[in-house]
C-alpha cells in the first residue's frame, strides 16, 4: 500500500513546541516566575449573553420530539445564511446571497479543505510570514514540492514578502501563480489592505484567471472606516474570489466552532462552478454544524449580540493599544494593533526573534510570539496579541519597557 508521502516531506510544528520547551525549562528553573502570556492566539473573555441564550433555547428545543432536529442541511440553516448575508455582506455593500454562504466548523478546516477543488499542479502564492495552515494543506496535497530546511520555503511555493517596506501588504508576484492566499486584517502582522491594494490583486486574479483565497477571519476588529471587511465589496471579485469567515475572533466561537465561506455564483473556473464543486464537496465529506451552535451564532447578529461582540473587540483592541504604544514609547518600531488585535514588534537593533523571546522570557517572564516561525521575513519581529487580561496586558508592557 501507498500513504500520501506527502505528509512525510511536512517539518515539525517547530514554532509552538519550541515556545513550550523553552517555557518550561525556563519554569523548571524558576518556579516563582509570575509569567504573563502575551503571544497566546485564543479569546480569553466568555460567550456573550445573547449567544448563550440562544444556544439554552436550542438545546431545549433538542429536548423535545416536537422541535428536535437531526441531521440538518450540509450548508448550513437558512436562518444563519441569510443572517450572514445579509449583515456581514450585503450591509457592506457586497453581493453575497444566502446561497453563496455555506456554515463550517471552522476557517481552519475550510482554508484547508478547499484545496480539495484544485489540482495538483496549481501554482500557489502566500505571503511570508503566513498562517502555517494554508502553507501545510498544499504541501499535504502536494502542490507545495519539497522542503528546503536550509532556506525554510516550499521549493514550488511562491512566497510574497510582507516586510515594513511594504507597509506588510504584499506585492504582485512575479510570475503567473493559480492560487493566492491572502488574509486581512493579517495574522501574524496586524496589517490591513486599502481598498486600492484590493483592487488591484482582484484584476490580476481576473486578468490571469487565478483564485484569491481571502481569510477575512479577523474582519471584525476593523476600525478605520475606509478599510474593507469583504473582498466582495471590490468590484470584479464575483469572478475570482472565495472568502472565509469564522465567529472564533468575532464572537469568542474559539471552543464553539462556527465559521463560514463564501463562494459567489460566477466563479467558474475549467468550466466548472466553483461553488457548485464547494456544495458537491460538502455534502459528501461533511454532515453540517450543530444546530444548537447555528443558534448561537445567529444570535451575534441580534442587535444584543452585536453590543456584546462589539465591547468584546474593544477589550482586546484596548489591550493591543496598550502594547502598541507602550513599546513605541520604549523605542520599538511597532505596527498592526489598530484593525487587528496583533502587534508586530521589531526586535531591538535586529536582534534574532528568538533571541528576543529569549530575553522576555527570562528578564521580563513575558511570552511572546517569535515571527521568525511564521515564515522567513517574520526574523527581526515578535508578535504580541491583545487576547489577554487588561491587567495583565498593562503589567507585561512595563516589564518589557523596564528591561530596554
Ligand atoms: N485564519 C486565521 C488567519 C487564523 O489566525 C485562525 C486562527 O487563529 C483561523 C483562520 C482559524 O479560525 P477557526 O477557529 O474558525 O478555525
């Protein structure tokens, strides 16, 4: 028999094991250590309200023969669709339908499954640094080629630098590529794309028939008002765009799981549609979010449950505030933090990431985030999230300012 030896040819999962490595020898030896963690990337602050009632009502609901549901539809309800449709796009001025939206578990699993509708021999773009799941899934699916430790890149992947020069928006790449990943508000940078910079990557896809595959997970921390939420409030991205949502940095879904993607009707590719190929895919390989979970997403959508995400997203928005210039006012070269709840931080005099790690954790006992493990152009930088205590987040930042 054959595996798929393309699992094989996948290094480590060096970055997060590597952090808990150090943290814990770091702790064998100090047990006092008061350590604060600012890297972590997971909500920290409850359901709102208004989720939870919902999803007590529709657990109730499963109590009873009368309102019990079973298997629902692979799509997702229609009550969640159209919500969806209606709020997250259409409010934007965006031309999503109901049908164009399916529900998901997650934006994980749908970044990742959605390489299920190409072939093989696609030509795939991601920026650097990057969210490792879009790099893995390819090189699981083989579109990635081989893995050049020396240089750490994917030897058939292009790799679009993200770098202060460039404000951390990509530029076009140089020769033709078939698929592109691209996220904003960025994951690890914080970084944003104008309107403009949209444009233009749309009209590429669309001149060269290429796919964007557009990570809007972290839409809601927007909060300059001419930044896009959608890829689809670009005009010509009917025709070449799939957009992923989720509720886990939204509405603290993390544990819930909930998410969404959006494949608009004329995005046909091979003369096939695309969102007919999404539909086919899910119904065989996926049996629907629970319906209870469905609820409590609807409900984030109710004018309760919009206060509630919204004060939500200002708590850990106040928090990257208060990194962001803090450790500009330590001297730091300091982005992201404003439509994002992470802070991108050049390292002191260009000191390796790890390095600075290092120095945080054992003179500051603050964890963070090393972005040379997000990928090649992340060394010189450190990523610090907005996801903890207030507190916290405050005490943390007059350590790191006490020790520079
Ligand atoms: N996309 C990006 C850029 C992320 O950073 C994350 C989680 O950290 C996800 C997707 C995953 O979202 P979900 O919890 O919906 O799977």
């Amino acid at each position: 028999m054959q595996i798929n030896d393309n699992f094989c040819k996948l290094p480590g999962s060096y970055l997060f094991s590597e952090i808990a490595r150090r943290v814990a020898g770091y702790t064998g030896e100090h047990p006092e250590a008061a350590l604060i963690r600012l890297g972590i990337g997971d909500v920290t602050r409850p359901l709102p309200p208004a989720v939870l009632a919902a999803m007590h009502a529709a657990v109730d609901e499963q109590g009873s023969a009368e309102t019990f549901r079973g298997y629902g539809p692979e799509q997702g309800y229609p009550f969640l669709r159209e919500a969806m449709a209606r709020y997250d796009f259409q409010a934007r001025g965006a031309e999503i339908s109901a049908d164009e939206i399916f529900i998901s578990d997650g934006a994980k699993s749908d970044c990742g499954n959605i390489g299920d509708l190409f072939g093989p021999g696609n030509r795939v773009a991601v920026c650097d640094p990057v969210y490792p799941a879009y790099v893995d899934t390819n090189a699981m699916a083989g579109r990635a080629g081989e893995y050049d430790k020396v240089r750490e890149r994917w030897t058939e992947l292009c790799y679009m630098p993200c770098t202060a020069e460039n404000g951390f928006t990509p530029d076009l790449p140089d020769g033709a590529v078939d698929l592109i990943y691209l996220c904003f508000p960025n994951n690890p940078t914080g970084a944003v794309a104008t309107r403009e910079q949209l444009k233009r990557w749309v009209d590429y896809a669309n001149d060269c028939g290429a796919v964007i595959l557009f990570d809007a997970a972290y839409e809601a921390f927007i909060t300059e008002p001419e930044i896009p939420h959608s890829i689809f409030e670009i005009e010509g991205a009917r025709t070449c765009a799939i957009e992923f949502r989720s509720f886990s940095k939204t509405a603290g879904f993390t544990g819930t799981r909930c998410a969404a993607t959006a494949i608009p009707g004329e995005l046909v590719r091979g003369g096939a549609s695309l969102r007919e190929l999404w539909n086919r895919r899910q119904c065989t390989k996926f049996n629907g979010t629970p319906y209870i979970v469905q609820r409590g997403a609807e409900a984030v959508y109710t004018a309760e449950g919009r206060r509630q995400v919204e004060e939500n997203i200002a708590y850990y928005l106040s928090n990257a505030r208060t990194i962001r210039e803090g450790l500009a006012a330590a001297g730091l070269k300091v982005s992201g933090g404003v439509n994002s709840p992470y802070v991108w931080v050049g390292t002191p005099n260009g000191m390796p990431s790890w390095d600075f790690f290092d120095l945080l954790l054992q003179r500051a006992n603050v964890v963070t985030t090393p972005g040379a493990g997000f990928g090649p152009s992340g060394e010189g930088y450190i990523r610090l999230t907005g996801f903890g205590g207030a507190e916290d987040t405050a005490q943390a930042v007059e350590r790191i300012k006490r020790i520079l």
